[in-house]
C-alpha cells in the first residue's frame, strides 16, 4: 500500500491503481497541508497585507508629501486646516485675555472655545493618508484579502508539496539517478525563496517607483488593491522561478541536452538579455535622484515661511499671507 510518508523503492513494482492510490494521498496531504496554511494566512492577514502593501505604501507616501493625487490634495487641505486652527486659537487667546478690551462674557465664551477647538484639532490626522491600494466595489477587500492569503499560502506550502511531488516521481530513478538529482531538488525551494527575496527588496520597489511616476502628472494614480495584488504577485514568481535558472542548466547538462562548450557560446546572449533588466535599473536610479531633490526643494519651501516675523492679531483674523499680496 503506497504512502504520503514513505518514497517507494525502485525495485518496487506497484499496479496501476497503486499508483494512482499514491497520487490520491499525496494530492489529498498538500492539499490538506494548504488549507492549514491557508488558514493562518487568513488569521493574520492584517500583518501579510501591510508586509505585501509596504514598497506601494512608501512610494504612494511620497507622492503625497508632494501633493500629488486625490490623496495628495486631501494632505494639503488638512495641513491647510491645521494651520488656521493654529491661527483661530492664537486669536481666541489674544482675545480672551485682560488686555484685549472686550467684555469678560465675550472673553469667557471665547476662553470656553479653545479646549472644544483643540478636541476638533486633534481629531485631524498627522500624517498623510490614503497610501494603500483603493479597492473599488464593496467586496474587493475581501476578495482581495483571500488572494493574499491564498498567495501566501501557496509560497508557504510549497516545500511540503515539492516533497510530496519529489516523492511521487523518485522510484522512477534509480539509485545513482538519484543521487544526481537529490541536490538539484534540494535547491529548488531555497531559490525560489531567493528569488522571492530579491524581487520584494529590489525589484518590486524599483517596478512601483518607475510605473507610478511614469507621466505621473497626466493622471490622478490610484492603485486599485486586486491589480496591485496580482503585479506584486506575478514579479515575486517571476523572480522566484527566474532563480531556477541553475536548477534548470544543470538539468539540462546531467540530461545530456547541453553541454558546459555550448553554454559557454551562449554568453553572450544571456549578457543581451540583461541588458533592459540593467537600463531599468539605472533608469530608476534616475527617477529617485529627480524625486528626493524635488523633496528636499518642496521641503525647503515648506520651512520658510517658518522663519517669518510673527504676524498680528488682525493679520490673523484676515489671513494675510504676504507671500500672496
């Protein structure tokens, strides 16, 4: 009787329905193995979601520093709307003291008026927001919420059902067979986690931070969650199998299809296809000088009116700004 746990021997001779008994039990373990991933993926979305979220979130943050986007003029009114409140209690305190020469009913009332004036200040936010994905029907956040899960799940579980695969297909080799492929198996999940590494820290900020800026300021760029989900996802297992490429050379070589000589031929066309990967590079190196100088400018400008005189009383109740007059 075949099983999940125990690799059938070459020498062994197992009928057709053996075989397909195997296949079942296999299939019915990865595919218990899944759901139990599966599940506590789903019990801690909010920690995968922020985690898959964070390259969109930094590069979506800092096009609203800028002002760019619905979510960029939403942080502009509310800094806006902090500033006068700023202005608003200044003048409730200069009016409510002694000094101001109105009437001690008209100073307690506005005396009264700056704690409820604070409460309604601090209500505001302080920091940009709206730098998420935007989901755009009523059950796209928990579509999206499963699919996240679900990706997760499937990169998790990948090393249990690789074993299960390699177990199925192993008594077909034999025993020096499978001391050559043992290592090349061996390898297939560490570099596909390798490759998922490197296209969540390199790539996959470097892809958001040219295709959000590219001709940026044509459009109102808003991330709807599902398409960003399925980019995030295709990039990290593109890089994941693209990682494979060892895997698959040596294959290749063991397998007779390939020699090192021809290989060796072929550098220059693997230096070809290299090529676009590196220009992207170099070119989202440019995008991010252009942007932090553009920063530090927007910075700068922000700062200065810091260091003007102190405005009065009146000026404050007209709003006078003298950069505008």
């Amino acid at each position: 009787m075949a099983s999940a746990i125990r690799t059938i021997g070459h020498e062994e001779r197992l009928s057709i329905v053996d075989h397909l008994d195997e296949l079942r039990t296999r299939l019915i373990v990865s595919a218990v193995a899944l759901a139990v991933v599966f599940g506590v993926c789903l019990w801690q979305n909010h920690a995968l979601l922020s985690f898959i979220n964070r390259p969109l979130h930094k590069q979506t943050e800092q096009q609203v520093a800028r002002g760019e986007g619905p979510a960029g003029q939403t942080w502009l009114a509310q800094k806006a709307v902090l500033e006068v409140a700023r202005d608003t209690e200044s003048i409730a305190q200069a009016l409510s003291a002694p000094a101001s020469g109105l009437s001690p009913a008209v100073r307690a009332d506005l005396a009264g008026a700056i704690p409820r004036l604070r409460a309604d200040v601090a209500k505001i936010p302080r920091s940009p927001s709206g730098t998420n994905p935007t989901t755009l029907g009523p059950g796209e956040p928990l579509t999206s919420t499963l699919t996240v899960a679900l990706y997760f799940a499937v990169v998790l579980a990948l090393p249990l059902i690789l074993f299960e695969l390699y177990g199925f297909v192993l008594p077909a080799f034999s025993r020096s067979e499978r001391r050559a492929v043992l290592p090349l198996l061996l390898a297939v999940p560490f570099l596909f986690a390798a490759g998922v590494t490197f296209g969540y820290l390199v790539v996959l900020p470097a892809a958001v931070r040219f295709l959000q800026n590219f001709n940026s300021g044509e459009f109102n760029v808003m991330v709807q969650a599902s398409q960003y989900y399925k980019f995030a996802a295709t990039v990290l297992l593109a890089l994941g199998v693209c990682f494979q490429a060892p895997v698959a050379i040596l294959g290749a070589v063991r397998a007779g299809l390939v020699t090192p000589r021809q290989l060796r031929r072929g550098r220059r066309y693997a230096l070809l296809a290299c090529v676009p990967l590196y220009v992207l590079y170099e070119v989202s190196i440019l995008i991010a000088a252009v942007l932090t100088r553009r920063d530090e400018g927007a910075q700068a400008l922000e700062t200065a009116p810091s260091e003007a005189p102190k405005r009065g009383v009146q000026e404050m109740i007209d709003h006078i700004d003298p950069e505008l007059s």
